[in-house]
C-alpha cells in the first residue's frame, strides 16, 4: 500500500502548467514563486511519502486572488493544492501531478469575534495558536489541538481533532460556516452564525475532511468555548494496557465530562521520560485533564479517582499549577521529539485508527502484541476517549526489508480497525497514504463520493490524486 | 412565497407511473397500497400545504426491499417519496409529480444496542419514544426529541433537534452512520460506530438533512447519552422578552451545561395555562431543566439563580419530582394543541428562524411588535438556547385576506433571521414551504447543492418538489 504514491502524468501538460504559470507571474508578480527550494517546502515535508513537488507557489492576500488564480489554472486544466501550515501526516500537500501550491498562510487575519455567540470569523491562513492568543483577553478560546500550530484551512480539511476532541467535538462540530472558492474559481459561502440550521445540503460538512479535494477554503466560522473557571491535570499509571482501556470506557460510559484522557503506553512513556526528563513509572499511563467549576473540577476527579482504583490505577500525580500542568502537555505534544530520540536517524511514521471504545482494548493489545513479533520501536500514544490511537513507527527508510515489515504492519493495523468497525483514520485524513483502505472501509460508498467530486469539480483539478486512489478512478472509467 | 407550491407535471408521466405501480403490486401484493385515503394520509397533513396524495404507498420490511422498489421507479422515471411518521412541518412528505410513498413505519426493529459504546443501530421506522423504551433498562438514552413521536429515519432526514439540543446537539450530531437506498436502488453504508473518522467525505452528514431527496435511509447508526443522576426542572418569569433573551444569552456565555433552556411568550403561556390547566403568570417564562450530579444539579440552578435575579426573573418555580417535571413538558410539548385551542377552528401555520443568540432579543422583540401589527394570533415558543424560535400563527385559512397577511408576515420574519445572520429554519427544514427563502438564505450556495442532487439522482425521482425551487431549477435549465 505504501507504494501507491506512483505518479500518473496523464493530468499534466507542460504547456498548460507553463501557460498558467506564467500568467499568474504577470498578474501576482512576486506572490508567485517557482524558486526549488519553496517549491519543495510546499510538498510532502512531514512523512515517508516521496516529496513531489507543485510547479509554483502562490501566496494570495485575499479571496478574490484565491478565486482569481483558480480561474487561470482552471482555464489551463491545471492541479491547484491548497496549502496550510503543511503540517499534514498523509502527503496531502504533495503535487504528484505537478501544478500550483496556493499556501494560505499570508491570509491570517481575524475578521471578526463575536463574544456573545462565542463564534468569530478568520482567513483559513490562521494559526490556532495565534487565534488563542488573539481571543484570551476575552476568556473564550478555540479547543481543538492536533498538536501541530496548524492553520485553521488545513485543520478544517482534513477534519482535524486532537486532545480535547472528547469533550469539545472535532473540527466537524465546530465549524459553523466557510467561504469556499470552487474549481471553477467561484465563491460560496455556506452555513451561517447561528448555531443549527435544516436549510438544506450541510456543504459545511461536505468541505470539512475534503481535503482541499473540492474547493479552496479560504475564510472560516468557528465556534468558541469558555475558558473553564478552574482546570486540573493529572497521570495515572496502570498495570497494563486493558486496565487503562477499562478504565476510559468507565470514563466515557459514566458520562464524565473529561476535557482530555490521552494514553500513553510504556514505550512511549520510556521515551517522554528520556526527552522532557520526566520520571513517570514505565507503564501505559493516562493523561487527563478535567474542565469545570471549582467544586465540578473536584467531584470529577474524585470520580475518576474510583474509577482508576476499580481497574488498578495508580495513586494520581496530580499537576494543578499552570506551569506544571504546561509542562505536562509539553511532554505529550512532544512525543514525536520523543519518538525520534528512542531511535537516532529513523524516521516517524504515523498511523492514524479510530475503533468504538469498547474494542480499544482489544485493538491496542493486538496492535502491541504485532509490534512486538515483527520487531518494531513503535510506541503507542492515543486520544482513547475517543478510541482514536497513533502507533509511531520509527523506520528506517534505507533498510528496504524492514519497510516491507512496517508496510505489511500498517496493512494489518488498519484492517483490524476496520474489521472492527472502526476507521484508519481518525484525524489524519485519507491523503495519498491511505487511498487503498478507503476502498476497504467504504466500498461502494466511495463511488458517491466520487460522484460528487465529479459533480463539483469536473476536470479534477483540485488536490488530484488524493482521498481517491488511482485504481479505483481507473476502475470506473 | 405560500403559494410556490404549484405542480409542475412535466415529470408525471401516467404510464410509467401506472407501469411501476403494476409491477410493485405484482412483487409486494398487499404491501403496495392505492386506497385513496392510505395514499391522502401519506400526503402533508399537518399544515396548510394543499395534500398531493402520491399514486401508491408501499410498505417495505427490509433494506433488500426498498432497493428492489426503488430499482423498479427508476427504471419507469416514477418519483419516491420517503415516509416515517407524517409529521414534518414543511410540506416535506407531499407528492407534487405524483409517485410511489415508501412508508418506513414497519421497519421498526431495534437491531443492536452498544451499551458500552453508547451507541445503537435502528430500522428507519423506529421512533424517538419506542427507543428510549427499549433502552431504559440500560440507564442511556436518545435525547433529541423534537415533540412529535417521529421516526429516527425521518428525523435525521430534517436534521431534526427540539428542546435538548442545547445540551446533546442534532440529528447532525448523533448520527455516526446510515444505510441509504440511493436513487438507481444501489445499497450504501456511510460512516461508522467510531466516534469520529477522517475518512473521505462526511457522506453521512450529506444525508442526514437531505429530506430524502438523494436516497431513502433505511437504517441508522446514533449516538446514545447516560442518563444523568440527577435532573431538575424550574420556571422562571421574566418582565419582558429582552430581559428572558438576555438571561439566556448569560446561561450560555457562563457554559452552564443546561439540557433544555424554552422560552414561551406571554400569549403562549396564556395558551398553556388555558389547555393544561397550569397558573404561570402571563409573562415570558423560561421553561428549564438541568442535568448532572447530584452537587452538579445544585451547583447549576444556584448559578442560574443569580443570572436571572441580574435580568430580574422571577424566584423559581420549581419541579423536582418526576411527576411534576412531566406535567410542565407536557404542557410545554402540548403547545400545539393549546395554541388551537387559542383561536377554535383555526389553521396552525409553523415558523422556524434561529439567528445568533447575540440577536435572539432583537428578533424576538421586532417579531412580536410585527405580530401586534399585522393583527394576528401567533404565540412564540423557542429552543432559546440555540437562537431558534417558532412563531405559531393561528390561521383562518378561509380568510383570503388573513393569508396574505401571513404570507407576508412570515416573508418579514424569515427575512429578519437571514438578515441577521441565522436561518430561516433551524429544525424543520424547507421542504415545499422555504424554497424561496432557501435562495435568499444560501444563494449561489444552492447551485452547489443541486450539482450535488444532480450527480446522486441524475434522474430527480428522490423527493422532487421538495428544497429546489422550480423557479431555480428553471434558472439553470
């Protein structure tokens, strides 16, 4: 599966790419690039995926310019791949059939905050850091975390989640509206500001997760939340991987309002221990954080204090001051650091599975069980309240026997997800290194999907080559 | 706008019609009905849409036999009109170019209930109260309730919500995945029993909304919800509407975690205590109810408390026994039969804006003034927590004169929601009643849309008539 990534030159013309090009040249003058080292920033920088890089980089101040420029590439029948912070794990910023890179990251303005309806309205450019520190004096702020400072376009794309999901939904659940240019460069706005509407086809919906495979986002309507009265962190150890699992679906199942529960498995943990010079003990641990009032924060934890008890968790470490809460999440945020130093030279490679929680125990044992057996430094890390958890698999690329393992091992990961009536990806998106198991989870459903690809951009233009693999475009024509 | 119900018959071709209703008779027998009244009550009975009965009314047991019927309607060119319990608002049930009704109140099977993933997957035909019967024993429940008893497929087909969205979200929210009959009678399962998936588009989303004008649900996969350990209802009297609107706007901006926050005007409650015999004071009144721990409950109306003395609501009314709180929703889901008990022997016309809360006093206030105005009998009850409101007019629809001004009336009112940013339905949908208000609402948007229903049922035999305009439709021809 993971050689899927061949490029199929049929889409690119040399001389519509060169045409379109240089009309864009004409007009932008220096907001278009075709310097090679831009050009290689703009592709795949973050995975495995072989960098293909976009034949220039447009960098618009505005969505008239975003629409301006699809109408020359659509013109030319030229590949447009819209671009973020580029902090995406699946390829999905790569140009494998050439075209033009339009990086957003220029449009970061904050058009508006709405403190009452705890909504504001941002260019798609917008960082989530830069939009936290831009709400705070307001004491609202925007949930959700994926890591990565990505932008909130990119976010929405590929339908982006993160620690605090379990309590403050996904990208899906909290935005509200977008401003879309077409591949036809025409503009949309859809959705609105209040907070639910029947009027017709949720194109929001549509956009989110579409992977900039439909259209270039370019403006957003988020929702904002209020900064809890009092929050508190805490870790908490346990025997072994199906305890901590039993003890999230008690969690969840009590309906316990948990801002975050991250697990950590002891591999994982070893490395956070010997990057961010922590002295957790090395079992699979949760991370969690609790939202609330005063009095709500302490009833929560108390609760969750007899539910680890019930599955043999640890006494809590418990981290209420901000700074010790911080450097907590520093540590979990830099697990990718972490992973990097269990093995010096390798590369990260992401996976991504989503399972209902009542299979999350099984899934991870198994998964750890195969880890082991095929000889893999690969950790565990995941945002379990969800069932949604990473295996970081640390590769190294030149040992072509060992990549054939670690491709047959994603294989079996992401089909036991499915079996299990999960997903292979949770928030990463399909891009172009999950193609194949698209058609395995979906099936005909992805020929809807298609359909409606077709319908919205009849000369697939837009991100080619991504959500939709070259074998099953070939099947249907 | 009232009268844009007019039946185009370019689709109603007699033989074909009267071909598919043969051949299903001959495969289905009994299930296939063409009893005139069985075929006027498969058409809107529930407002002052004119009843266009479809040809013949099918009742299917199973998803196998929705797509058999469905392959023999599309093989005649014969319009499908999807039915779950008859009680959309919007004309969405009626058949304007005749066809086939499938009546999916049969399929009514509960087919699996994921207790520890709080998860359940129904028959189409199963409604809101048979659910949360069959899953009392668990301690979960299905929480949206829009009122009526209608079935789940039907619900999320209007993206339906009601008085606990505030809290527990929308049709949009709940639903992990469905089983959809699309319009060449082709079987597709979108989604999962994961709790979020970044896998290709959200097809489920797409659905869920459509009002079955891009295939015929047939199963659903939906979110389940603990019930709570606690739960407390009050009301609260507020001196005007601006007052009450902005005591809510403080709930929500606080993040009181409130499960159901109505607001009924002064001539509602008259209403109410008239039909369920209850002594509210005749002002605006907050209907509420709180959820959670037991120090939770009490934590959340001692806050509630303290922002309603800030608008100066009255000191509460309130309903901690079981049989008490179901004696105040019950008089707030019986407005509709008080409203007609407010004005015997008239018509109930529904209205269905939300708008940002932000807005909520400012529309509500312009709102009643135009009632006064225009003279009309038009309570207001609204799921005030979201911005969405409804303002019944009691209709003499005799009165030719009396429906134009209401005509009008709600021209202004859907009007005012759009132009402040909100919708001109939150929970209804637009069926024949909106499709006007649709363009205004979503613009060149719609055209994206139609793309959408044109690439699914090339054929427009899903539902037509029903969210597209025949004046847009001509538009684009």
């Amino acid at each position: 599966m993971i050689s899927d990534t061949e490029v199929d030159t049929s889409l690119v013309d040399g001389t519509g790419i060169a045409e379109a090009v240089e009309k864009l040249r004409n007009r932008f003058g220096q907001a278009v690039s075709v310097n090679e080292t831009i050009r290689k920033q703009h592709a795949n920088i973050t995975t495995w995926h072989p960098v293909q890089s976009p034949n220039a980089v447009f960098f618009p101040r505005s969505t008239d310019e975003v629409s301006e420029a699809v109408r020359i590439c659509a013109e030319h029948n030229v590949p447009i791949i819209p671009f973020g912070a580029g902090t995406s794990l699946e390829g999905n910023v790569n140009a494998p059939f050439g075209g033009v890179s339009i990086d957003l990251s220029g449009m970061s303005e904050i058009l508006a905050v709405n403190e009452e309806d705890m909504d504001c309205v941002v260019q798609a450019g917008v960082t989530r850091k830069q939009l936290n520190e831009y709400v705070k004096a307001t004491g609202l702020f925007f949930p959700i975390d994926p890591g990565a400072n990505a932008t909130l376009g990119g976010m929405a794309s590929t339908r982006a989640s993160g620690t605090n999901a379990v309590r403050y939904g996904t990208m899906r659940e909290n935005v509200l509206g977008l401003t879309v240019v077409m591949a036809d460069g025409s503009i949309r706005k859809t959705g609105g500001r209040a907070r639910k509407s029947a009027a017709g086809y949720d194109m929001t919906r549509l956009f989110v997760g579409a992977e900039g495979t439909l259209g270039v986002i370019t403006e957003l309507t988020v929702r904002l939340h209020g900064v809890p009265q009092a929050i508190s962190s805490a870790t908490c150890s346990f025997p072994d991987l199906l305890s901590a699992c039993n003890a999230v679906i008690s969690t969840i199942r009590f309906g316990l309002p948990i801002a975050r529960i991250e697990l950590l498995d002891e591999i994982q943990i070893r490395a956070c221990n010997l990057h961010s010079k922590m002295s957790i003990p090395e079992q699979p641990t949760l991370f969690l954080e609790f939202h609330g009032t005063d009095a709500g924060v302490v009833e929560q934890v108390e609760l969750f204090e007899e539910i680890a008890r019930e599955w043999s968790g640890s006494d809590f470490g418990r981290a209420l001051r901000p700074e010790d809460r911080s450097r907590l999440w520093q540590a979990r945020h830099d697990v990718y650091w972490a992973c990097l130093a269990l093995r010096p030279g390798s590369k990260f490679i992401a996976t991504d599975v989503c399972v209902p929680i009542s299979r999350l125990g099984d899934c991870m044992v198994q998964t750890q069980k195969d880890i082991l057996e095929t000889g893999l430094v690969a950790p565990i890390v995941g945002h379990v309240g969800d069932g949604n958890f990473h295996v970081s698999v640390m590769a190294d690329i030149n040992d072509a026997g060992e990549m054939q393992r670690i491709d047959d091992f994603i294989g079996r990961l992401n089909l036991r997800a499915i079996e299990m009536e999960g997903t292979c990806t949770g928030e990463h998106g399909i891009g172009q290194g999950k193609r194949g198991f698209l058609l395995r989870e979906h099936g005909d459903n992805v020929e809807s999907m298609w359909a409606v690809k077709r319908a919205l951009d009849p000369g697939n233009i837009m991100n080619p080559g991504k959500i939709f693999a070259t074998t099953f475009l070939e099947r249907l024509r």
